[in-house]
C-alpha cells in the first residue's frame, strides 16, 4: 500500500513539476527531483542537496526540465502570418524597417504572463490582465517586455542557451488583444527589419 502511495504522489508530481517547473537554489538551472525507496525514508525531494548513505536504498533524480520541455512551446508562441517563428527573430524596439505589414500574433499562457507581471508589482488580476496588456502594449517598450517573456519560455522549453540572434523582424503596431482558452494572444503589426 505504501508503495502505490509513493507511486501515486510520485506521478502527481511530475506532473506538478511539469506546469511549475523547479529551479535549483545552488546555480538557478533546472533542478533535479529524487524518488526514494528505503533511502532515509521514501520519499520525493526536490532539488536534493546532499547524498545518501551507501546502500541506503534506491532512488532516482529526473531533471525537471526534461518534464517542462514537453509543455514550454504550449506555454508562449509567436506567430507571423500564421507560421511559429522564433521569438528571438522578434523585436519590440523601434528600427528602419521594410516592405508590407505582416500579422503577427503573440501567446503567453495567462498563468505566465499574471505571474510575470505581478512580479514587477504591477496590480493586475486575472480579470484585468487583457485590458491592461491590451493598453499597455501599446508602447514600443512593453511589446518588447512582452516578447521578452515568450523568448524566456522559449529557452526554458529548448533547455538550451539561446544565441543571440539578429532580429529578422519588428513589431510595431498591437491591435487587439484577445484571453481565450487560457492564453492571451496579443494581435497586431510587424515589418521586416531594414538591413
């Protein structure tokens, strides 16, 4: 019975690990989460710091971001003309650009973007953030922020270091901005950028 419990609290871990993803308090990468049998106790510990005595038991360490990864491109997207593109390749700040306006549209999940946001001790709630975002990202320097938070989502789902990439295009105009099935999708204008 004990060990269907563990296996049960274990799988609704990865789980919860998998929408709030751990990071380590020793060097801010993805932390690692122990199962333990027989090891001073079954049990689950985060982000482990310390070793188990020899022969102690059986334990496994499943990196968080492994579980993340799955679920980051769902998180935040940006899309021109209906195609996913890096958002690395996206600027908000102003710069000589060229040719026709393309649409360009970009998600962030509703619980990353509140999060994110109420970090910068802004008073926003779930009830005000389409109107806020929708007023806010009206200025060149919030569409940036807003892309800043799809580029981190980004990395974290790749697990890799992003290289800085020349931006291939610039957002220039939001027109709308839309809270449906848990993301917010701002909508709006952006050029390519003038080599």
């Amino acid at each position: 019975m004990a060990r269907l419990l563990f296996f049960v609290l274990a799988g609704a871990f990865c789980v919860a690990a998998a929408c709030f993803p751990l990071r380590s308090q020793s060097d801010s990468t993805w932390a690692d989460v122990t199962f333990g049998i027989g090891c001073e106790g079954t049990g689950i510990w985060p982000d482990r710091q310390f070793d188990f005595p020899t022969g102690a038991g059986y334990y496994i360490d499943i990196p968080c971001g492994m579980t993340h990864a799955l679920t980051g491109s769902q998180r935040a997207r940006v899309l021109i003309d209906g195609e996913a593109v890096d958002p690395f390749e996206v600027t908000g700040v102003e710069q000589r650009v060229l040719g026709t306006p393309h649409e360009i549209e970009v998600q962030i999940a509703t619980s990353v973007l509140l999060h994110e946001l109420q970090e910068c001790d802004l008073d926003v709630s779930e009830t005000t953030l389409r109107d806020f975002v929708a007023t806010d990202s009206q200025a060149a320097r919030a569409r940036e922020a807003y892309l800043s938070i799809a580029r981190a989502v980004a990395s974290h789902s790749s697990l890799g270091q992003q290289k800085p990439v020349a931006p291939r295009w610039v957002w220039h105009e939001t027109e709308d901005v839309q809270s449906w099935d848990s993301m917010i999708t701002l909508v709006g204008k952006c050029r390519e950028v003038k080599a």
